[in-house]
C-alpha cells in the first residue's frame, strides 16, 4: 500500500508567535518550528497501516528548508521516504493554491491513501483535505477518530458536532483525523539514527510540474487584510454552587461541545 | 577536540526525551511518589522509545547508540523526576551492562533482548548491611560451587530495581574462595533467594530499592558471569562507567531547579513585584545556572573519554563530586525561592530536595570520589 502523510511544518504553540507586518504573513523565524501536532497523528495512522497491511509510508512536506528538521522526525517515527516540495515562489500560498501545489506532487509518488492532520495550528483552515480530495477525484473523510482497511475498502468512523458517522469510502481515498485517533510514537534513538540514510527527494515548482502563476502570495485568493494581537485571556468564569453546580458544569461543557 | 556540540541525532535524542518527560512522566509523578507506587506504566513507556537499550548493540534488540546516549536521557528525565531517571540508570548500567560487558554468548542471548526492551529489569547486588564503601572489606556473602550447582548465601541492601513485578535477575558478587570474589546471576523466585519488603526512603520514593536475603540459594554454574575472580575487576569497571551516568542524572536535577525557579519567580509576586526582578533572587538563579552548567561540562568530558577508550576514572570522579554538588546545592536555593511552598510535597522543588541527598552517597561517596581524585594525582592510601 503507498500511503502519503502530508506533514506541515508549524511555530511551536508553546513559543508566541506573530505575522510579519510587511506582507501579514507567519513569521516563522520568530518560533521554533515543530511537526503540526495533529499530523503526528496522520503519521502514526499512517505507520499502523503499514503495520497491518505492509507497504511504504512517504512523508510530503511543504515548506521552506527548515521543514527538513520536521521531516527528519517523521522519518526518525518510522516513515521510509520523504518529498519536500520546497520554492521560494510558494512562500505565501493559501490553502486553495496549496492544495493544488500538493496535488502536483502527489502526482509523482502516487498515492493509495492520503493522511493528513484534520487542521494545522497556525492556520487553522481545516479546508486542504476537502480541497484535495476535490481536486483528485477521489473519496475525502475528514475528521477520523477510527479508519479500517479492508483491502480497497476503508470504513472510518467521523467525530461530529453529535455524535459520530460511520462512513465507507473505497481507496484510493484522503482522510483527515483528529487526535483521538492514536497516540503518536516517540521516535527512538534506532529510528533517529536510521532517518539519517533515509531518502528525502527535493522538488521545485518546476520537478512537480507546478505552474508558478497559480502559487505564492501574489496569486493567492485569499488576503489577509488586517490583524491584531490575540486580547489577553480573559478572567474565567465563576461558578457559585448553591446545589446546582454540577449541573451548571455539565451546561457549560455542553455549551462547548466537550459533553 | 574542543566541541561540547550535540550531533543533530544526540540533540533530537534529548528533545525526544525532554518531551517525554514533560508530557508522559510529570502529569503523574507526583502522586506515585508520594505513594511510594513504583511506576510501570512510565518503565513500558520508555521501553517502546527503546531507552533501556541506548548503549547497546542491535544484535540483542539495542538501539546502537553508546553511553553518551544515556547519559543524555539520565539528564532529561531528572529534570523532571529522578526515581524514574534511576530507575532507567540502574535498569541499563548495573542491570544489563554486566550481562553485556562480561556475560557469555548464552546469557547475553538469553537476557539482552528482555532488559534492552525495558520488559524486564535486572538489579546489581554489590552493597551489604556490613559495608558501602569499604567493598570487599565489609562483604559477607559466598557461593561455593556444589557439583554443577552454585550455593549462595549472604544478604544485600540498598539494591535499586530488585523487587519489582518485572525484575528478571540480581547479579550478585560473592566470595567463592579465599579473597576471590565472582559475580554469579541469581533470577528471582530461585528457592532461598527473599527479597525483602521496600525500604521507606528519604528520596526516589517511586523507585524499587530492597534488602535481599540468600540462604543455601542454588543456581546452575553457568549463571557465573565472566570469569570466576574477575567480580571486583568487574563492579570497577562498571561503577566507573556509572558515575558518570549518576552525573548526567544529577545535572538533571540541577537543571530542573532551574526550570521549576524561572517559571516561579515569574508568577510570584512580594512586595508589589514578581520576585523574579530583585537581585537577591537573580543571584540566586545565576548560581544555580553556573553549578548545572559546569556540571555538564564535566559528565560531557568524562563521557568523552570513555568514549574514546581512554582512561576516564578520575573525569569520572570529578564529574560525579561536582555534579551531586550542584544538585544538593541547587535544590536548596530553588526551595528557599519557592519559599514555605518549596516545603509543599505538589511541588516540584520540594520533591528535587529529597531527591538530592543520595546522589552525594549512591554510586560512590563524595568521599570516595575525592579518594579516588587524590589517588589519580599520585598521592598514597592512607
């Protein structure tokens, strides 16, 4: 089975991070970069298929060259090959041109299952799988707390705002997955060692056959036209218990859709 | 050759087990420490990330990596709790390293794959009621080979990991003739062999630490390990190696008296301000910093030695006495920062301070550490 696991790049959640006031876009020397921590999911989904049903896992960044240290670590957790599509003419791409910039290069490993965290922590859109599944023709389930491969067949169960769907879809297919799907793997010391001799392919606009006018910030469809810091957090509510304060907890994790 | 720079490979190591630490060992720590609960679920945990196997080969299911390696991990999860970072240390560098360093093809066939996968530990019994540092003057027990059969009889203390659901063995240095000392595997549950109930300690209470007995306790000959009469050769070597390891995990400690004060001296406010911008505290804090640093400076250069097959027993030494030094020290200044809290068991300072103590006396005393300086310089026993 070739499973592709599109892994981003994002700032670390725990540094502060900020957008560049000249072209409103991250600023991503200002933090760390880490692994989007929901795709260490998609990595690890991805790493428990192969485990059942053999085949190889491919890693698929997009991103500047600094992606390599998250794509390393993907390595180093099992995966056998990286593509890093990396060009200064994506810097600023939306998630529309994104989605298109990694449609092209899924086009040259080929793919049977596409995963892919359900959203990143910067952006936080929560649009590319739909996006990419669109574009590729092929089934998208989004939001997937449990997947099942059955040779062409791939059932998974959705988290939804009431409960859960149970979906069928038949491969080859795209699946996004939330963080009760697994518990990502650290790397081991073997694997760290290992990832090193692993092949990472670079690809330019040009390798992956993308056209530079449909990519970067320039061409984007969306603009970010302006922002501001986040307000400080504000002070938490307090709930006087006169007799009913378990009542008035379970209406508040229900107003959030944690109940 | 003056590079104290992590390769790529030791630095994701140490950030793997950074998080690791952080995320999977201080949410629950707290709470077995202080009911003294040994902590499997942790000891699993850091068998899949294959840390019990950093120093070995692959052939009996090691990661390949070397004692640097270790060491790196020892510190990481002492910055955040150090039964478990001895547990990890006595479980590599008293358990599996002898079976190892000095066992045959069939004991390192046999009990490699288990101890390098963290599925089971292995404990070194060396320490008897009667003698710490003075080994072998105070040591008492004997095996006397029986046929084809050795017969044990003595007891030890103090020894970590030997009374836990998944202790395999405790590799046990006996006399077996006339100023000959040997060390000789004797699995848990052999008939005679009682591990005694946990002792109730000062520090590292989340880790296994007994007092074992042996009366007429019988194992098959070939449970001797190496040769017959190299045991104190043997636990040399071996307690050489592991002084830098006690370092690394010392550093730890140090350091995380660092990590817990930046984040306190932050929040807390007296006298209108966080207590974090009067100097009295700053000074404090530098002090610290300065101890853990050169600490690590010094465990760093020791392991760079052993590393390269050169003599490291006096590196080793200094970096053990500086170390224990800077966490003794460090968690005294992190819990008069924290004040009355410092005192409180929920937090971590206070925890770090009753960690400390031992690592001034395990694996060697700060006596010893000096003894064996002055002895490297050239200077007579006493």
């Amino acid at each position: 089975m070739n499973i592709v696991v599109l892994v981003k790049q994002v700032p670390d959640t725990e540094s502060p991070r900020k957008l560049k006031s000249d072209d409103s876009t991250l600023d991503r020397a200002a933090a760390d970069g880490v692994i989007n921590e929901l795709d260490e999911y998609a990595i690890e989904e991805a790493l428990k298929i192969k485990e059942a049903h053999g085949g190889e896992v491919t890693v698929l960044t997009m991103g500047p060259a600094k992606a390599t240290d998250s794509i390393r670590k993907a390595l180093a957790m099992g995966a056998d090959k990286a593509v890093h599509l990396v060009d200064d003419g994506l810097a600023g791409s939306d998630a529309l041109q994104t989605s298109y910039a990694i449609q092209q290069a899924l086009g040259r490993t080929g793919f049977d299952i596409v995963i892919l965290g359900s959203e990143s922590t910067d952006a936080r859109t929560g649009v590319l799988a739909a996006m990419l599944s669109e574009r590729l023709g092929v089934p998208q389930i989004t939001l997937a707390n449990k997947v099942e491969i059955d040779g062409s067949a791939i059932k998974a169960q959705r988290v939804t705002d009431y409960g859960y769907d149970r979906v069928e879809a038949t491969l080859p297919a795209v699946v996004s997955v939330v963080e009760k799907i697994n518990e990502p793997r650290y790397p081991s010391f073997k694997g760290i060692m290992a990832a090193k001799k692993k092949p990472v392919e670079t690809l330019g606009l040009g390798d992956a056959g993308i056209d530079a006018a449909q990519v970067g910030l320039a061409n984007a469809a969306t603009e970010v036209v302006d922002f501001a810091d986040a307000p400080a957090r504000a002070q938490g509510q307090i709930v006087t218990d006169e007799g009913d304060g378990g009542a008035k907890i379970a209406e508040f994790l229900a107003s959030k859709k944690f109940v | 050759m003056i590079d104290f720079t992590l390769t790529t490979e030791q630095e994701e190591l140490r950030r793997t087990v950074e998080r690791f630490a952080r995320e999977t060992v201080a949410p629950v720590i707290g709470d077995l420490y202080e009911r003294g609960e040994f902590p499997y679920d942790i000891v699993a945990a850091m068998g899949k990330m294959g840390l019990f196997g950093l120093p070995f080969p692959e052939e009996h299911g090691g990661m390949g990596g070397d004692y640097f390696a270790l060491c790196l991990a020892l510190e990481e999860l002492a910055r955040v709790d150090s039964s478990v970072a001895i547990t990890l240390e006595a479980g590599v560098s008293l358990g599996a390293m002898p079976i190892h360093r000095f066992g045959s093809d069939e004991q390192k066939a046999r009990w490699l794959p288990v101890l390098t996968s963290g599925e089971r530990l292995a404990a070194f019994g060396l320490t008897e009621p009667g003698g710490g540092s003075d080994v072998p003057g105070g040591m008492r027990t004997t095996a006397r080979l029986d046929g084809d059969m050795w017969v044990v009889n003595g007891s030890k203390s103090f020894i970590t990991n030997s009374g836990t659901d998944i202790t395999a063995f405790v590799t046990v240095t006996a006399f077996t003739g006339d100023g000959e000392i040997s060390t000789i595997i004797v699995p848990n549950g052999t008939p005679g062999f009682t591990v005694g109930k946990k002792y109730s300690k000062v520090g590292w209470s989340a880790s296994d630490t007994r007092e074992l007995s042996f009366e007429d306790v019988r194992v098959p000959a070939e449970n001797l390990v190496g040769e017959r009469g190299r045991g104190y050769a043997q636990f040399l070597r071996i307690l050489d190696e592991g002084r830098i390891a006690i370092a690394a995990l010392s550093v730890g400690l140090a350091q995380g008296c660092v990590d817990e004060c930046l984040r306190y001296v932050r929040e807390r406010e007296a006298f209108g301000r966080e207590i974090g911008r009067y100097q009295a505290i700053q000074f404090k804090i530098a002090d610290m910093e300065t101890r853990a640093h050169t600490a690590r400076l010094a465990y760093y250069a020791a392991a760079a030695r052993l590393l390269a097959g050169e003599p490291f027993k006096k590196e080793a030494a200094i970096a053990k006495l500086v170390a224990s030094n800077a966490a003794m020290d460090n968690a005294r200044d992190a819990t008069q920062v924290f004040g009355g809290y410092g005192f409180m068991n929920e937090y971590a300072v206070g925890r770090f301070y009753r960690d400390a103590k031992i690592l001034e006396v395990g694996e060697g005393t700060s006596e010893v550490q000096r003894m064996l300086i002055a002895r490297a310089l050239g200077l007579p026993p006493a």
